[in-house]
C-alpha cells in the first residue's frame, strides 16, 4: 500500500500548472498611449493602492499629524550631530530614528530619508552609518529610520505576521506603508528642509520602501531604490525574489505591480541600482529586464529620459550599500541637488557609534503587529454577529475566498489496475480544465458498501492508516492530493504569491474539493470525506458548509474550534499558509461553517462529534 501510496503520478508538471496558474494573474506592464493617458491613470492607480494598503484601519491615518518625541544630540565634534527621536507611526508603534543634521546647517537645506532593510543591526549597521554621515558632511539632513524587525523594533523579527492583520481583514501592509510614510513626514517638517530636494533611498528592505512610497507619494523628488524590488511577474519562477509578506501583499497586482509602480517614478530623476552577483535577490540580469527596460517608454513619453538611471554593481556585486553604490548615490544626488562634493566618501570608519550609544528608547508597551492584529480580534469578538440566510451567506463566503468557478473534469486512469489481496489499486489524474491536475489513487474492496474520499495535510503518502480502516468498513477510497499537499506541496511565499495576485489560496483549495466531490459522486454516491491535518480539516469543513448535499460525513482530525486561534497562539503564517485569508474572521468563523455544512454528520477524532 504504501509503495502504491508514494508513486509518483504527475511529477514536474505540478509546478509547471503553479506557475502558469501564476501566469495568468499576474499581467505585464504595458507603455501607455499618451502622457494625458499615463497622468490620468498614475493619479488612479496611487488612490487605488492606497485604499487597498488601508483596508480595515481607522480612518483618516494618512492625515493625522505626526506625533514626534525628541530625545538626546550626540556631539560628534566632526561637522554634524546626530539627534534621537521616535514617532508613532502607527497608533501605538513608535519608530526609533536618527537625525543626522550639518552642524553648519543651511537654509534651505536638500533632505535624505534612509530606511532600513533587512539586516538585524538596523540603524547601527555600519554601511548605513557611513552613508548618513556622508549625507550630513555633505550639507544634508539624513533622517535613519528603524525597519519593523529590526534593531531596536526586533520584537517584531515575523514579518509574515502581517498574515494575521489579514485575515482579521486589517491590511496589514499599511502599518508598513504607515511608518514610511511618517519618517518622510518628520523629515519634511524640519524648518530648513528643502521640500523641492527630498530623497529616499535604501538597500533591500529599505529599497523596497524607497520604491513602494517614491511611487505614491510625489513629495519624494530622487528615487534611488538598492536591491529592493522587481515585478510579482518575475518573482513567481524565482522563488529567492519573492521576499515577505510586506512586499508581496494580498491583492498587490489586482490594482498594480511593481514595474507600474516604478512607471510612477516617472518623471522625477530616479537611479535603480542592482548588484550583478546579488547573494539574497534582484540580480542585475532580471530587474534590467522587469524593472528598468518596461519604465524607459514612459519617461521618455514624460520628457524625461534623461532622468532615469541605471546601476549594475559588481564591486562587491553582492547584496550591499558599499563603498560603490554609496558612490553613485553622492553622484547622482550632487547633479539633481546643484551640489559640489566629492564622488567618494567622506572620511567615516572612526566616527561610527555602537549599537547601544544610537539606542533611542521605546515605551515598553510599544505595539507590534501580533498586538494590532489581537487588537483587530478583539473588535471582532465584541462584534454583533451577522444574520444571513443559508443561501446568501454561502454566496458571501463564496466570494470571499474567491471560489473558482466550476470547470469541466476529466478523470484518467493512470497505468493498469492492481490486484492485491484485500482490494484493488487503480491511480488516476483528474484534470480541472486547463489549470490544475489532480493526482488520485482508489483502493477498492470486494463489494464495497460506500465511497470515501481521503486528504491529508501530508498527501497521499501519509494515508495508510486512514486507507486500512476505510478498507475495512468496505469503503472504496479515494486518496488525492490538493494544491498544497503531496505531489502539489507549494512554498508557502508561492501561496502568498496567489493571494498577491488577487486570489486565494484557500478558495483555490476548497474548488478542487468540491470538484473531487463532483467527480467521486457521478460515479458513486456522494462520498464521506476524512480530512487529516489541522489545514485539510478546514478546508474540508468549508467544502461540507458550501454544497452539504454532497458530502455524505465528514471526519476532520484536530479541526480547531475557532479560527481565532491563528492569532491568540499565535500560528506562524508558513505552517498554514492558505488559512490566512484576508478578511475571513472579520465575517465569518468556523462554528458559522459548521451551522452551514446541517445537516451533514461532523465527527472529529480530537473532539468528539460536532453533530451526529
């Protein structure tokens, strides 16, 4: 049984289907047909992204006055000071950030907003240091900014905790977007800024929100993004490109992806600098291709050719903000700044701080996403609960995990038939239009009574035990693997990536569920379904809660008594990913799934039976 269980059915084509599955959500950018058509559209597409990063959050955020504590000056003695502050970026969550201000300070002075990326030591990374005090011997106002996770914001090192923010239907790629935005608020507030010379630049982490609030928001005038971002498009057959769950956001590309994004740079002077060895992501040789060559038309259709750049390091080449990149920085910023400094730096190694003397301070209370996300919950739980009719709220529910629409199956045996002593082994793939193969293996008993279809977080291969008591009850079993188990294992970033792309794993899921059923039942009669695993389980429920007249039983094995649990634990995005989906406890939870699947038996063998 467990040779027949382990064989493989669809092999390499599993990923193909992923990926062109991918394929299909994820549209190119395409150069618009005029400039009055491109301005049109940029000012659409900033309203649109902002409203979907700010789904769910209070209102009026983007508006609110930017709350700033200053704390201590470090006299450098070396023609700048550094100043400590913290402001709230979002409600509760103070950012620890330093200011890096020209002791001989000149009205109006050009300002430079460095966010971090991802690197633990945060503002007090040395590449970082030697950039902001370069900035500032150059006559600049550097404002370093903390990055959720890092340095003294390591409390929140779970980036794909945004995942619970989502699913109680807060995005949580606004309290990122929040406390970006806020730093450049700080910055612009300084009374001998220069809003006319404003820039933003970081590597990775830091890249991307260079990138991600360059684009929607104007107020930044030179965009130099290092390492941090490339289309969703080529990030699906890359797997190292497709970073966490802040830069690959649930629903992203429905509105835009980021070589449009970046088409908004357009026309402000914008340096892309890449490294050609790049040892974490975004190599030269694949964002010239999705980021740089699909923006060239549209600043040429602006005028504005000129103003676009691009930077393929190769010294060191790796992931880095070294000595080179920080070279082309100073260039690029001495010719849009009317400046006369040198291209190289300004002496540095002897003035960094340590970790501990840059140290801000923060309110021992200070949020992070796990307690905005139990905040969230709490709202929900104190709630009125909703009164739907059956038939309106599986249509609701139906739309928010973007059930697939019903296609045609095709189900094909897969070599011959096999004789055992106690059943017979037939595989099978049953195919679901043209988008995803399902690979199935029956076990059929003499005279079998009933037809079972089996799931399992572990797939096919993890069934025996479930095949054997099944065989005994003289039921003919079907084993199958959903996308996500077995032979349809996928990464979870490759899940986040089908969400990004503005649908849902787990509708995705419980679609081939209810065509399984669909299938099973011409054939048979409407099976019982054994779910094994804590995310089959789920989705199995889901399956009984859509269409109960076609499921004859359903027995779950650690099914949880509330989706609520993914929080108050709380349950890492990568163990479940599918589960995660946006804006699914703010309407509905699983005794609702339960109330819906009446009147088919629900027995689960950690909790006894939910309905006999």
């Amino acid at each position: 049984m467990q040779r027949a269980l382990q064989k493989k059915l669809i092999g390499p084509q599993a990923q193909r289907e992923l990926l062109a599955f991918l394929g299909n959500h994820l549209p190119h950018f395409n150069t618009p047909a005029s400039t009055a058509a491109w301005l049109k559209k940029a000012q659409t597409l900033r309203g649109e992204m902002l409203a979907l990063f700010f789904r769910g959050h209070p209102t009026g955020l983007l508006t609110e006055k930017t709350q700033v504590h200053w704390g201590d000056r470090i006299q450098t003695g070396q023609g700048y000071i550094i100043r400590k502050l913290r402001y709230e970026g979002y409600p509760g969550l103070w950012v620890p950030a330093l200011l890096y201000e020209p002791s001989d300070l000149r009205s109006p002075a050009p300002v430079v907003l460095n966010p971090n990326g991802h690197h633990a030591g945060g503002k007090a990374m040395d590449y970082k240091q030697a950039r902001c005090i370069n900035l500032a011997k150059r006559g600049m106002l550097a404002l370093s900014t903390e990055f959720i996770g890092m340095g003294e914001l390591r409390a929140d090192a779970e980036h794909n905790r945004i995942a619970h923010l989502d699913l109680c239907g807060v995005a949580g790629i606004g309290v990122f977007y929040l406390l970006m935005k806020r730093g450049l608020d700080v910055l612009l507030t300084h009374p001998k800024a220069d809003p006319e010379r404003t820039a933003m630049t970081g590597l990775s982490g830091g890249g991307w929100q260079t990138a991600l609030l360059s684009a929607l928001d104007e107020r930044v005038k030179v965009v130099v993004p290092v390492a941090g971002h490339s289309p969703v498009w080529q990030r699906s057959g890359c797997i190292e490109d497709i970073g966490d769950q802040e830069q690959c956001p649930s629903d992203l590309c429905s509105v835009a992806d980021y070589d449009e994004l970046s088409a908004l740079f357009a026309p402000r002077p914008t340096l892309l600098i890449y490294n050609r060895n790049d040892t974490c992501c975004f190599q030269t040789k694949r964002t010239r291709k999705s980021i740089y060559e699909p923006i060239c038309p549209v600043f040429e259709l602006l005028g504005a050719s000129d103003k676009l750049a691009f930077y393929d390091n190769t010294d060191p080449g790796t992931h880095n903000y070294e000595c080179d990149n920080r070279r082309q920085l100073y260039k690029f910023l001495e010719q849009q700044f009317r400046l006369d400094t040198s291209d190289d730096d300004l002496p540095w190694r002897d003035e960094l701080l340590s970790e501990e003397q840059l140290n801000v301070g923060l309110p021992p209370d200070n949020a992070t996403l796990h307690s905005i996300a139990q905040e969230a919950l709490r709202k929900i739980r104190t709630r009125k609960q909703k009164t739907r009719t059956p038939v309106a709220a599986r249509k609701e529910l139906s739309e928010l995990i973007k059930l697939p629409r019903p296609t045609k199956t095709k189900l094909q045996k897969v070599g011959a038939a096999q004789k055992r002593r106690d059943c017979t082994v037939q595989h099978y793939l049953l195919s679901l239009g043209d988008t995803w193969t399902l690979p199935l293996t029956e076990f059929s008993p003499p005279r079998a009574k009933t037809c079972e279809l089996l799931i399992a977080d572990g797939g096919r291969a993890s069934t025996s035990a479930k095949i054997n008591a099944a065989l005994a009850q003289k039921r003919r079993v079907f084993a199958a693997d959903i996308f996500g188990t077995g032979e349809l294992h996928a990464d979870p970033r490759h899940h986040m990536l089908i969400a990004t792309a503005g649908q849902r794993p787990l509708g995705v899921q419980v679609g081939q569920v209810l065509l399984l059923l669909d299938a099973l039942s011409e054939r048979h009669s409407a099976p019982h379904i054994t779910a094994q695993g804590q995310v089959v389980s789920i989705i199995a429920l889901f399956a009984a809660a859509l269409k109960p007249k076609s499921v004859a039983s359903l027995t779950s094995n650690t099914l949880l008594d509330t989706l609520s649990r993914l929080v108050d634990w709380p349950l890492s995005y990568a163990s479940a990913p599918s589960l995660f989906c946006f804006g699914l406890l703010a309407e509905f939870d699983l005794p609702d799934l339960i109330a819906l699947s009446a009147p088919v038996p629900l027995h689960d063998e950690n909790r006894g039976p939910l309905r006999p």
